[in-house]
C-alpha cells in the first residue's frame, strides 16, 4: 500500500474522531492481520454497500505489511502531535 493509501484511510479516521481508539485495535490485533485479511475478504459482499470503494483501500491495507505499518505510524504521528 502506498502512502497515500494509508494517509487516506488515516485521514478518514482522524475525520470521524477515531484516530486513537484505531490505533490501539490496530497496534492489539497486528498479529492476527493476516486472519483479518482473509476476514475481510469474505465479508467484501456486505462490507462493498457500506464502504463503498474504500473497501478496496481497507483490504488493500489488511494484505500489506508495510502498508499496515504505514497506516500505525501515520496515526501514531497524529498522537504525537498532541
């Protein structure tokens, strides 16, 4: 994933007010990424009306490491500013 994929979906959730709880779901489940990755590859059918085409951007992140690692940092970045 790139940069910009994971500034997108950090910037989503700093948008809503979720950047921090993420970030601790995110930091707790990174060993259960890859189940996750196959997770929300089975529940695509549902999550596609929900999230529309950021359910690519989501799946997309699950699948990478380095976009995964890109994605915490950016929020980490976000709470260190405070």
């Amino acid at each position: 994933m790139t940069d910009d994929r994971s500034e997108i979906i950090a910037a989503e959730l700093r948008r809503r007010g979720l950047g921090p709880p993420a970030l601790l779901l995110l930091e707790a489940h990174r060993p259960l990424r890859p189940l996750l990755s196959s997770l929300a590859l089975f529940l695509q059918p549902i999550s596609r009306p929900l999230l529309g085409a950021r359910t690519d951007l989501l799946q997309q992140a699950l699948d990478d490491d380095q976009g995964y690692d890109a994605l915490l940092d950016r929020l980490a970045d976000d709470e260190d500013r405070r």
